[in-house]
C-alpha cells in the first residue's frame, strides 16, 4: 500500500466539494458549434485533408505539452506539501508515483476538452481524423507528465552541478544560477513533447493518406511519457529532497539581494510607490509563477510561426491561436491569488478592486509575450492590414485579464474554475470563424 496515495485520497475526502473540472469539459461542449468553422476551414475539399488534420493534431499536442509542463512543474517543484513532508524522512519513489497518479487525476480533463473542442471534425464525417486527432492529444498529455517529472528533477541535479555553472550563467540574466535551470526545464519539456507531437501527427497524415505504419508514430509521446516517469523515479530518489534545498538556497539569494543599502538592486523600484498593488503583482508573479510569463514568449514563438505561413488562411490561423494562448496566460490572476490568505488585503491596508485592477494589469501585460511575437510575424509577412488585425485581440485579452480578475477576487484560488468557460466560450464566439 502506497500511503501516500492513501493520504490523497483523504484530502480529496476532507476538501469542500466543488464543480472541479466539470466546468471546462462544459464549456467545450458549448464551444465547440462555435469553433465548428475554423475547424472545418482547414478541411476544404480532399487534397487538404490530411494537411489540415497534421496542423491540427500537432496545435493540440503542444497545447497539452504546454499545459503539462506548467502542471508538472507545480506538483513537484513548487508544491504546498514540501512544506508538511520537509521535515520528516520521505519514500521518494512512492511519493513521485502518487504525485503522478493525482496530476493525472486532477488534470484527465484536459485531453477530454481537447477532443471535444476538435468533435466537429467527426461530426463532419472524418472519425479517422478525429480519433488520431484525440489520440495524438492523449498520448502528448501523458508525454508531458512522464517527461515533465523527468526534466523538472534533472534541473535540481544541474542547478547543483558546477559542470553547467557556465551554461547557466549565459542563460540567467540577474536570477540565481539554481533559478535558471529551474526557468527553463518547462521549455525543455515543451521543447521535447514539440518534436515529439510534430512527428507524430507526421506519422498522423501519412496514415490518412493510407500508410498504415503512420499510426504507429502515434505512440511516441506516450513511449516518451513512460521512459520519463521511469526516469523520473530513478531520479527521485537523489533530487526530490534536493530540490527543497535549492529552492531555500534561491530564495535566499533573493532575500539578500533585497537586503543591499542599494535600492537599484532590487528589481521594478522604479516603479511609483503610489502602485504598490501593482508591483506586488509584479513581483508575485516573476517569483512565485514565472513560467507563466517564460511560457507566453514561448507560446509567441509557436504564434509566430503560424502568422509567417505564406498561404491565405495563415492571418485566420494566427488570430485564433493567438487569442486562444494570450487568455490562457491572463488567467495569471486566479494563480496570484491561490497562495493569497483571505485576510491578506486587510492587514497590509489595500483596497480590494486595487489589486484586482493590478493583477489585471499584469495580466495584460504578461500576456504580450504571445500577441507581439505573432503581430510582428503578420506585419512582415503579410503586411500592415494583416496585423491591425490583431488589435481587436488585444481588447479581448484585456477583458479576459479583467475577468480573471474579478474571478480570483471573488473565489481566489478556485476562481480558474469560473475563468476557463468563460474564456474559452469568448475565444470560440470570437474568433471561431476567425477562417472563414
């Protein structure tokens, strides 16, 4: 008996009860009419059928691969219960096994989603498509988790080691050296599940075109998957309990940055003090949930590449992805306000709607990392009609920033659950003909 997993259990049990995941899968089947014509857009007429499906099912899977990544990175790196099982001798391997089997529990409705956003592909007749489609989201999914737990424990081992010190002094601009590794390893998980995901749906169009050995490539990201979580327990058995250590060495660094009669060495200073809500904000989010604002440039970088495809649908193709990523990243303030106590804003005498206007605003601003790699890429590629195109997106970032905002203010930590429909269905009504 793992006791671990026995001890989830009776959190689950011991936890208000809540619509958890139901909301998201909800709002998929509600958006999914309204995505039915950006969907189907890259279906016109056979020769583009299997091009469009290997668009599509790689789009998913590095969606999924995103997600993971983040998700992964939170359950094992930065999760609340270091804090309870710091003090006490740990089974690495049984602890590493039961944190998988509850982000897979917490987290199964992601590839559910998926494949409901995707059904007016089976809807229209192409169930092939479909199932390899879902299929392809599944296996990047469970790809994700297994290399995410992987690499996020081999970024403890390099943020220790003295033979990366020169690589990661090259990468960390002004963060600790441990930091840095610590930074990327969600890249590096997104990095491996793309490559992965872009050969399989390769694999994917080859077996539409009939070559029946395409579906075998189908089960790379999950064979990727099972390598890394077997990785993974080997690695947790030296790195779990290290990572505590140099997450207290990283935050002592700060601390004594913070420390230094210099005020200039403490970063957004520059800030006015009169926008104290704002730099809090700020501040809590480069620390405390700095993939978010790495993986939107990331997310850019993918939005660009869909802007510069040369043919018509690339402007359509863009605004779809793009806005569907920078709302996904103004969901910041429903992370910033997780962590928050209830009685946090009265002790340090703060006006409520200030903070949730400031965390809003970094919302917004987070969200950039997506929207100006992309809105570059059309301007060069397509021209200035193309990009101003983009504007309207940036409006709707700012009402999803707002929205998460008064989502996280009213149901904190919980208040994702709320934001996510609401998203998805604004992206979906928007910008779901976005090809037509």
């Amino acid at each position: 008996m793992n006791p671990y997993r026995e001890a989830a259990r009776r959190q689950r049990r011991n936890r208000p009860r809540s619509l958890g995941w139901i909301l998201p899968v909800l709002a998929a089947l509600l958006a999914a009419p309204l995505l039915r014509p950006a969907l189907l857009g890259f279906l016109q007429g056979p020769p583009r059928i299997a091009d469009g499906i290997e668009a599509i099912a790689f789009r998913l899977g590095i969606v999924m691969a995103a997600a993971m990544s983040l998700h992964t990175y939170a359950a094992l790196v930065r999760s609340p219960d270091r804090a309870v099982l710091d003090p006490h001798p740990v089974l690495a391997r049984p602890l590493l096994d039961a944190v998988a089997l509850e982000t897979m529990r917490e987290r199964a409705y992601l590839p559910i989603v998926g494949a409901l956003v995707l059904s007016p592909i089976a809807a229209a007749g192409f169930w092939p498509a479909w199932v390899g489609t879902a299929l392809l989201g599944l296996g990047c999914w469970f790809g994700a988790l297994g290399a995410g737990f992987a690499i996020h424990l081999a970024a403890v081992w390099v943020g220790h080691s003295s033979s990366a010190a020169a690589v990661l002094d090259a990468l960390r601009g002004a963060n600790p050296r441990m930091q840095a590794a610590l930074i990327y390893a969600p890249g590096a998980v997104l990095l491996t599940m793309g490559i992965a995901s872009g050969v399989a749906a390769a694999g994917l169009r080859a077996a539409l075109d009939g070559v029946a050995l395409g579906w075998l490539w189908l089960l790379l990201p999950v064979a990727l998957g099972a390598i890394g979580l077997a990785v993974a327990r080997r690695l947790a058995e030296t790195q779990y309990v290290r990572a505590t250590a140099l997450l207290a060495e990283v935050d002592a660094q700060w601390a004594l940055v913070e420390q230094k009669d210099d005020p200039s060495a403490v970063y957004l200073e520059w800030v006015p003090p009169r926008h104290a809500e704002v730099i809090r904000a700020l501040r809590q989010g480069w620390r405390q949930i700095r993939t978010w604002p790495v993986g939107a440039w990331l997310l850019g970088i993918v939005a660009a590449g869909a802007a510069w495809a040369p043919d018509d649908d690339a402007s359509g193709r863009a605004l779809l992805y793009t806005a569907g990523a920078a709302c996904l990243i103004a969901a910041i303030p429903t992370r910033l306000a997780e962590g928050d106590p209830p009685w946090l804003d009265d002790s340090l005498g703060v006006r409520r709607v200030s903070v949730a206007l400031a965390r809003a605003w970094v919302a917004w601003l987070y969200a950039q990392g997506v929207l100006v790699p992309a809105a570059l890429a059309l301007l060069v590629r397509h021209g200035a009609a193309d990009a101003i195109r983009m504007l309207p997106v940036e409006g709707l970032v700012a009402l999803c920033a707002l929205g998460a905002s008064a989502a996280a203010s009213m149901w904190r930590g919980r208040g994702v659950w709320v934001y996510a429909p609401f998203a998805l269905l604004l992206v979906a009504s928007v910008y779901g003909g976005a090809l037509q």
